[in-house]
C-alpha cells in the first residue's frame, strides 16, 4: 500500500456505515491491512473501490486530500482492464 492508500484506508475506518453493508466490511478490512501488512501490495480493483468509498463518504473524512472523479475513473478504467 502506498501512503495515500494508508491514509484513506485509516480515514475511511472510523467513517459511519450502514450496518452490514460491504462498504463496512471492506473499510474494516482496508484498515486492518494498513494496520498490520502495509507492504501487502493491493490490486486495481481494491484500489478503486478504496478511492471509491473515500470520494463517496467525503463529507466524514475532512483531514485528508479526497480522490477526485477523474481518479476514480482512470482506476476503473484500469480495474476493469485488469478483470479482462
């Protein structure tokens, strides 16, 4: 994981979700990555989805740099390439 994605990662964590929803599981999982194996390299899907949720939940996370729409779309771009 980069910096940035450990940063959104630990950001999205304490973010408020809905109760059971993949966006809750996928943040906490996001977070226990950056916390415990940051070097775990994370593929192009994972990415997107992080950047994703980070743009998607901007207005509870306010002390970092959010991912803009052009971003998130050159990596879905990339993820769905990848999926190919």
């Amino acid at each position: 994981m980069t910096e940035r994605q450990i940063e959104l990662a630990n950001a999205l964590a304490k973010c408020t979700f809905a109760v059971g929803t993949f966006d809750k599981r996928f943040a906490a999982h996001m977070a226990t990555i950056a916390k415990y194996s940051p070097e775990f390299p994370l593929s192009p899907s994972q990415i997107y989805h992080l950047y994703r949720m980070a743009h998607r939940y901007r207005r509870q996370i306010t002390d970092i740099e959010i991912p803009t729409q052009a971003e998130i779309d050159e990596l879905k771009a990339l993820a769905e390439e990848n999926i190919q």
